[in-house]
C-alpha cells in the first residue's frame, strides 16, 4: 500500500464522515427523569424492581445455603457447590 493511496483513503474518509456540531441538552438528574416519567409507568417500574430483587434474593440465599452445606465436608465451596448454585441462577 503506497502513501498515496493511504491520502486518499484519508481524504474521502473525511469528506464523507464528518461529526456534526451538537447542542448540549440541559443535563437531569436520575430522580427528576424518574419524576418526568407517568404516574402509571413509574408504579411499574417500581413493581419490577421490587420484583427483582425478590428473585435475586432467593436465589442469592440458596447459593449461600447450598456453600455453606457443602463447606463442612471440604473446608470450603467445593464443585458440587458451584454446579447446584449455577443450577438454581
């Protein structure tokens, strides 16, 4: 590949991709974008965070339960630990 042709390559790269000027928009906070949102989705919203960290925290327990059952044999989390916790993620 010769330099002229790398000039070019530049050149029409250029002429073709240029970033445009952008006008910055007034910056939110994450509560005033929540606020900004309907009544009725952030009532959603909310019911599916809740609800997440509902699953998360039953699955997080039986991960804990099944480490801690498996760390009296061997002194630790063993393998069979790690695969039932996998299972039940």
């Amino acid at each position: 590949m010769d330099g002229h042709s790398w000039t070019r390559r530049r050149a029409c790269f250029w002429l073709l991709v240029r970033e445009r000027a952008h006008e910055r928009k007034e910056q939110k906070t994450l509560l005033l974008g929540l606020r900004a949102l309907p009544a009725e989705f952030r009532r959603y919203l909310l019911g599916s965070a809740y609800l997440a960290r509902e699953i998360f925290r039953i699955r997080f327990l039986i991960f804990v339960r099944i480490a801690h059952a498996d760390s009296g044999s061997r002194g630790g989390v063993g393998g069979d630990a790690r695969g039932g916790a996998l299972h039940f993620a």
